[in-house]
C-alpha cells in the first residue's frame, strides 16, 4: 500500500478521493478498506446504468484525465498530451 503518499497528502490537509466501480473484488474491497482507514474518501460507481472508463488526476494547477489504463505498456505506448 503506499501508505507514505497518503500521509503526504494528509500533511498537506488534502484529501484524496477515489471513485471507483461497484463491481469489484474481495481484494479490491479490503484495498478500499485500507484507504479509507487512511483518510482516503471512496465513492463506488454502480456499474449499471453507467460504466465510465474516464480517469483523472488533479493536482495543484495540473491535470490529467483521459481513458487509458493505469498500466506500464498504456501510459508508455500513448503519449501524453499537454494542454494548456
């Protein structure tokens, strides 16, 4: 878990906030679990009648938000775009 993340955010008196889908596993349930027992507010996303595939990041005066996966070969294969 990357405890020391969420306590840097915390120091900041930042919150981190997640949404996720509500269809999750039993891991991802007790991961859920553990961030919030770390300050972290998570929101479930029914899955029907929405499914979005949408992320985003927000940070001080920058953001990203697109729809690729969270994954080495997504985020190295398509380059990012700064808009300004």
């Amino acid at each position: 878990m990357t405890v020391p993340y969420l306590s840097a955010i915390a120091a900041k008196g930042h919150t981190a906030r997640v949404i996720l889908p509500a269809s999750i596993s039993a891991e991802d349930q007790r991961n859920v679990a553990d961030l919030e027992q770390h300050g972290v507010r998570v929101r479930l996303l029914p899955k029907s009648p929405v499914y979005m595939h949408a992320k985003a990041e927000i940070s001080g005066d920058e953001a990203f938000i697109g729809s690729e996966n969270y994954s080495v070969f997504s985020l190295n294969v398509i380059p990012p775009r700064k808009y300004t």
